[in-house]
C-alpha cells in the first residue's frame, strides 16, 4: 500500500518527535511492504517566519491532497517569542485551528491510557493508579466557544470582550454518533460531559445526545457536568470509557486526563472529519524549553502515528505493532527524562525513536 503523509513539524519540539515518528513508520514500511511517502509543510510559528502567515492556502491544498496528516507541535514561549506581538489571528495557534476548520476536522479523539510500567507517574494515590485506566476523551473541534463570533469593543470608556459558545444540533449529532460507535468498539459506555445547569447551548447538547443514544441500545449513556468531571477524573479515573465533550471543556479536561496518566509526553490524538482521513498528533504542545537538546519524548507523536495507520489506513496489524515496540521499550526500562524513574536508563529524543523501530515485528 502506498501511504501519501503530509508531516508538519512545526515548532518547538516538533521536528523532533516528527523525525522520530517518521522512522518509526519507515520500519513499519519496510517490515511490512507498504510505501511511505512523506511532504512536509510549515504551519504555526515555523509558516510565520518564512510566509508571515501562520497557514497558507498552499499548505492547507498540499495536506488535503495527502491521505493523513502528521503533525509535531506548534507555538513558542508566550511571553518572551516575537509570535505573540503578532494579532490573535497572525499567530501559531491560528495555524492550527485554521487547519482544523479548513479539514472539518470536527472529532478529535484523545486516548488516556495509563501504562502499568509507568503507575509510579501517576500522582494519584497507589490504590487508584494500581487499578488502572483507559479512556477515550471525545472532543468536539471546530465548533462552540472556540470557533463562536469573538470581539473586543469600547463602550463609554470601558473595554470589553465578547466570546460566543454556540452549537447546532447538526454539529452535536455528528460527534454524539462517533462517540458512540466507539463505545461499541470499546466498553460500551459514554458520558457525556456539559454544563446544562447553566448553558443553553449545554440543554441542546444534552437532548441531542438523548435522541443519538437511541439508536445504541447497547451502549450506557450516562450526562455528567463538567466541573464534576474535573472532580471524578481524579477521584475515580477507571470509571471513565468515552467522554464526550464540547470543544472548550474538551480541551481542558484533556490536559487533566493526560496529566493523571504520568506524563502528557505519552498521550496520541487523531482529529477526524467524515472520512478517512485524519490529522494526528501528539496532546502536549511544542516545550520551547527543551526544543532541540534532544529531551523531548517522541512516544505520543509515534503514538499519533499508529493511531493514523488504525483509523485513516485501516491498518490495524501496524498499529498493533507501533504500540507493542513501546509498550516493549517501556517493558525493557527505557525512558526519556519527563517519565524517569528510579533503576531506568535514560535516554534521548533520537535513540527512543531508533529503539521504537528496532522493536517492529
Ligand atoms: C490543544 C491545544 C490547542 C487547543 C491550542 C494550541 C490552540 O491546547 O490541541 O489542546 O486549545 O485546541
Ligand atoms: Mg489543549
């Protein structure tokens, strides 16, 4: 099979873990007959320097024409990255919800995992990590407070600034249905997570879950609020199969799930629109603090990309394969510094990759 990928490295850490993930693919490639052919293009940061835009029409054709995009991280240091003098809408972050809308990548999936090897991360007490967890956070991406009318005006003297969550019930339907069609391939339940106690747009949410959930007799759906799953997301983490969520709360409560798994270095995600096709990358964002020492965890961008060859490639022995060589390589003790513990060889950037692909079967 020939694989047409569209890489963005981007910033940060970025070209790092790409060139990993990439190496690890190319193994892939060889160890089972399929053709990697790779394009790289700039967004973020990296497509500001060079285009004064964070996105170009070219970049955004190049990755349509692809088959998957795999992408690093984009964006700098907030305060100190000339990036930031830039409007809201010049800067790195533009990039990428550009993309996302330009794609109607509306279903962003993040798996939250927790790595038996890796319990001692977890910063839950022993009894909650020992039992483990597995969850798929179901984020809505290209809609709600996000993508709503936004300003900044001045009435009599007093600024003031307006952000918009709105949703309609086509937008809620769409990934209440892929939502759903996960849990049946997983443990078979969802929770839905809104603020309906107060939001209008929550009330809708919530409604049109119900008439989704309908149609999936076999699936349990239960509603919860979003500031009692922040709570239960520590107190009770194994509780938790698919959450499904607005864009905003989505992204929050992400960050929280991930940072519960040890380290968000781990985490994959695959940004879906009603095709094939995909774009994949890691959670965590581009760590201009270590970019380029060669610190960086490439594991969540190579998990991005066995996420990428499963769902956009339908190649599910590959990607069983990508997350056997790390579950191996974690087995066998090797760690970058963000998961370091006591009596594991430390390693790079550059030589977890390299061991990720020595261990394709
Ligand atoms: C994420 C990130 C982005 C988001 C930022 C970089 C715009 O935090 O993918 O979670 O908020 O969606
Ligand atoms: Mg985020």
């Amino acid at each position: 099979m020939k694989l047409q990928i569209t890489c963005i490295p981007g910033d940060g850490i970025g070209p790092e873990i790409v060139a990993e993930a990439k190496k690890v693919l190319e193994k892939v490639g060889q160890t089972y007959g399929h053709e990697m052919v790779f394009e790289d293009i700039l967004m973020g940061g990296a497509s500001i320097d060079v285009h004064g835009v964070p996105l170009t029409e070219e970049a955004v054709e190049k990755a349509k024409a692809a088959d998957a995009v795999l992408m690093g991280s984009i964006g700098g240091d907030t305060t100190t990255s000339p990036w930031y003098k830039l409007p809201p809408n010049l800067r790195p972050e533009a990039g990428l919800l550009g993309i996302r809308k330009a794609l109607n990548l509306f279903a962003n999936l993040r798996p939250a995992y927790l790595y038996p090897e890796l319990a001692a991360a977890c910063p839950l007490k022993e009894k909650i990590s020992q039992a483990g967890f597995d969850m798929l956070i179901m984020r809505e991406l290209t809609g709600g407070l996000y993508f709503g009318e936004r300003r900044t005006v001045e009435e009599n003297g007093v600024r003031k600034a307006i952000d918009t969550l709105v949703y309609d019930e086509n937008e809620i339907r769409r990934i209440a249905v892929k939502a759903f069609d996960i849990a049946r391939k997983r443990r078979g339940k969802v929770t839905s997570v809104d603020k309906a106690n107060v939001l209008d747009s929550s009330r809708l949410w919530r409604k049109v879950v119900e008439e989704v959930a309908v149609g999936y007799p076999d699936v349990a759906l239960e509603h919860m609020l979003v500031d009692n799953c922040a709570m239960q997301l520590v107190k009770d983490p194994a509780q938790f199969d698919v959450i499904l969520t607005e864009n905003m709360f989505g992204d929050i409560l992400s960050d929280e799930a991930s940072m519960v798994t040890g380290s968000i270095g781990m985490l994959a995600s695959a940004s879906l629109n009603d095709t094939k096709f995909g774009l994949y990358e890691p959670s965590h964002g581009s760590a201009p603090d270590i970019a380029g020492k060669d610190l960086a965890n490439p594991i969540a961008t190579v998990l991005s990309a066995a996420m990428m060859l499963r769902y956009s490639f339908d190649l599910d022995r590959e990607a069983d394969a990508v997350e056997e060589a790390v579950k191996q390589v974690l087995k066998e003790g090797y760690r970058t510094g963000d998961i370091l513990s006591e009596g594991c060889t430390r390693v790079g950037c550059r030589q977890m990759g390299s061991l990720l692909a020595e261990r394709i079967r």
